[in-house]
C-alpha cells in the first residue's frame, strides 16, 4: 500500500516550497496556501508585461525561499544571499507578507506559458490580482535583477518585479473537461476564452475543479518508487555524472503530495483513489462503497513536463552538465517512447510524464477543509484497465465452469 512521504505547498508559484507534515484542502481542490501569489515583469522590461512568471522564464525565482509564519497569516521571503542588492533597509532580508494585506492596486495578470521542450505556447485566462506594497517591488526587483542563471537577460534593462495576489479563481473545465473550448492553435482564441489549446474532452475534469496560479491543475502528486527508478535508469545513461545525480531531488518535479509504495509508476493507472488519514473515524462515499478516508480523489491527466525538473529546486540553475542537460527527460524518452504520443495535449508541446494531475471529489456540499497528513494510506479504488482484466477473468473463469461443465455432462453420458 502506498502512502503520503511528504507534502509541499507553493504560496509563491515558482519560488521555493514550504514542507509541511500537515495540509487543508480547499473547495477548490487545491491545497490551502498553494500558489496564490505571482510575480510579474510589471512594464515588461524582460519578460512579457504582467504575465505571471514561471522557472521556464525565470529559473532565478527558484532561489526565492517561502516559508509560512507561526500562525500562518503570512508568508516570509528570504534567500541564501542576505540581501537585497543594496544597503537599503527597505531591501534587507527576510520581508513578511501579511495574507491579510489587500495590497495597493488591482491588475489583470495573464497565466499563460510557453514550451521550453517544443515550439508551442498557450493561454489558460487571465486572474484578477492585487498589488502587493512597494516595499516588496522593491526587495523582488533588487533581487531577481541579480539572480540571473545561465546568464539569462544580462543585457535587458533592469525590471520592476512586483508580487500580486489573486482574488479570483480559474476553473479548469473552460479549458479541459467534457465543457472545455474548443480547440484551436491561436493563442489571441484562447487568450479571450473562445478557444482552448487542449483536446481533453475526455478528461474528467469537473466544475468544482479550480486554480489560481497553477500552471495546469491544482494538485500534483508524484511517486518516490517512480523518482528512485528514473534515478536509475539516469544512472545507466553514458557520462552520467554521479555526484550530480545524487543532487538530483523529487523537488524540483514540484508536487503538492509524494506518495511512497506501491510500485515504479503505479500512480499513473491510479484512475480513483482515496488519501486516508491513520487518525479519521469519518466516512467517505465512492463508487457506492463507504470507507473511512480523509478524500477521494480522481486521476486528470498524467503531468508531461518541460525542462524545469533539470534545473536545482533551490537555485534554479542546471543540475546535469552539458552537453546532456536534460538528463531526466532523455531517460524517459528512452524507456517510454510511447508516452511522448498524448493528442490531448497538442503535438505542439508534447513532453516526457513524470506526476499526475489530480482533482479532488467531495461528498455532497461537505469535504473541504479536510486535512491531509504525512503518513496518510493511500486506498486505490480502481486503476486504468482493471475493469477489462476482470471481464477478461471473468469471462475466462466462465470458460473454464462451461468446459467443466460440458466434461461431466459427457461422463454422465457415457
């Protein structure tokens, strides 16, 4: 049986995760805390005007360290530097970020992203958001103008770096899900919410499916089995380096939960599964069963990923040395070419699956607020192809009584 190893929220998206041994579920199917601030390039001297930034763009925001306070009514940012860029008061290290703070002004921030695998792009809507105080502009800019990685934008005039917060929620189903857009490959379609850069029709996404700054869904989950075999089959590529492997972390995949047990990969057939806290007495509905569990739980989609799993979850530069970079993704190409053909994604930005995507089912109007815990069991209910191996037994065991069956009836005959 599989179990939750650890779990990690991202107040800020982008920047570090905060461990936690404990973590609510939200309505929306997120965890609370989980990537409700950006930061955005505010006129656009680097990176596209208000936009919210991602490692793809930015691999620098990785050195930005969060951390909740006690009572977790703010966030804290710091970095291993301890400083700002210069001897300004106002730009020293840490800065506290009040979750109460309505900030100063509102601003439209667009989420949208583009492939650093491929040549594709997307557009998954735009997020009402507040500004929080010049105060941090100031300690993000004098920052991130810094901390450039690979020398990315050396020569780009310096940028105001502001964080926002949302004070909306996108829903999922606009652009996967039975009620997704349709189609198209023009991004200014999906930017004005006519269009969406999916197939996923099939995908069971429901209204109650929500995000803020997510990039695709609003709860990943990723397996240690899984990690360690891919650590291997790493290992078994030519020129590895095995000092840099042993840096290599499960973090910089980005998880919300890491399950551990169960097998390499068994978390992509897990189609329904239930988190089950060792301390709940209460009951859970699924399927028609009632069982004592935390949540339920269904898989979206398997999580394709771009290049930022080769980067350090701490520094955001490269872990793997040239000319091999991405390490990672050349050895899941080599051991499962066929996970790189997903229609439902788009060719455009097709990419090597490590995690899944997940949304969350309650019961009726009750369920959120659900804590879920390190050291939870996590039940699965059913798995992709379980329903074709039963009649497949089913139909072979019928076999098997008709024969018996014909066998008795000629010896009786005789």
């Amino acid at each position: 049986m599989a179990s939750v190893s650890a779990i990690f929220v991202y107040p800020v998206k982008a920047c570090q995760g905060v461990p936690l041994q404990s973590a609510t579920l939200t309505r929306e199917g997120t965890l609370l805390h989980d990537r409700i601030f950006c930061i955005v390039d505010l006129n656009g001297d680097r990176y596209p005007a208000k936009k919210s930034l991602s490692m793809r763009e930015l691999p620098g925001l990785a050195s930005i360290k969060v951390a909740l306070n006690d009572d977790s009514t703010g966030i804290i940012l710091s970095t291993d530097d301890g400083g700002g860029g210069n001897n300004d008061e106002s730009s020293g290290f840490p800065i506290t970020i009040s979750l109460k703070d309505k900030g100063v002004s509102d601003l439209s921030i667009e989420c949208s992203g583009a492939s650093t695998t491929s040549a594709g792009s997307w557009h998954l809507g735009h997020l009402q958001s507040r500004v929080m105080s010049a105060s941090v502009t100031t300690w993000l800019s004098d920052h991130l103008n810094r901390a450039t990685v690979d020398n990315q934008k050396k020569n780009k005039p310096r940028a105001t770096y502001v964080l926002v917060r949302a004070t909306a929620t996108r829903s999922m189903s606009r652009y996967a899900g039975p009620t997704q857009a349709p189609y198209s490959a023009s991004v200014s379609a999906q930017s004005s919410g006519s269009a969406s850069p999916f197939r996923m029709h099939n995908v069971p996404v429901k209204p109650c499916d929500k995000l803020k700054f997510a990039d695709m869904a609003g709860l990943n989950i990723a397996s240690l089995d899984s990690f360690e075999d891919l650590k291997g089959k790493i290992r078994a590529l030519r020129g590895v380096n095995e000092e840099e492997l042993s840096e290599f972390s499960i973090r910089s995949f980005r998880p919300n939960i890491v399950v551990a047990g169960g097998g390499p990969w068994s978390e992509e057939k897990w189609t329904r599964f239930l988190v089950r806290s060792v301390n709940s007495d209460r009951s859970v509905s699924y399927s028609s069963r009632s069982v004592n569990s935390s949540t339920a739980m269904r898989l979206l989609k398997g999580c394709p990923r771009c290049s930022v799993p080769a980067r350090s979850w701490s520094s955001g530069a490269f872990q793997f040395g040239p000319p091999r970079r991405l390490r990672f993704q050349d050895a899941l190409r080599k051991a499962f070419p066929e996970k790189l053909v997903d229609d439902e994604w788009g060719v455009e930005w097709q990419g090597t699956m490590f995690g899944i995507h997940v949304g969350v089912d309650w019961e009726g109007e009750g369920g959120a607020g659900v804590v879920l815990n390190v050291g939870d069991e996590v039940s699965v209910v059913e798995r992709k192809g379980g329903y074709r191996r039963l009649w497949i037994f089913l139909f072979v065991l019928a076999g098997a009584v008709v024969a018996a069956a014909v066998a008795v009836l000629r010896s009786v005959a005789n």
